[in-house]
C-alpha cells in the first residue's frame, strides 16, 4: 500500500524530521529492488507483483520527500 497524498508536516522537530527522510530514503531503497527483482522474474504473476511493490514503495518515497 502507498501513501497517495502528501502530509503537512509543518510542526515537527528535527529527529522527526530525519525519520522521515530515512523512512523515505528505504522506500526509494526498495523501489530500486522491487524493479530489479521484477526484471529477474520469468513467472509473469510475480513480475507483476514485484513491479506492483515498486510502484508503490516509489509513491510512497516521493510523497515522503514532496512533503518535506
């Protein structure tokens, strides 16, 4: 599942606001993996999922960061 939307993340202080650069940082982190086990992947059922992840886990990272 992926964050669709943006936050408002206006009030927070500055370990808050490096969790969310790392939890960002893991999400574009697994991205990256997703896409490449989706490449690696004959069983069309699994490529769709590991692409599917990646997809998300890229949503997620960029809402995260546009957030920020």
């Amino acid at each position: 599942m992926a964050l669709k939307n943006t936050l408002n993340l206006g009030n927070i202080n500055q370990q808050e606001l490096q969790s969310i650069r790392e939890i960002a940082s893991s999400h574009q982190m697994m991205a990256t993996k997703f896409d490449f086990y989706s490449n690696q992947c004959q069983d069309q059922q699994l490529k769709q999922l590991f692409k599917q992840s990646g997809q998300d886990a890229q949503t997620t990272a960029t809402n995260l960061t546009n957030s920020l």
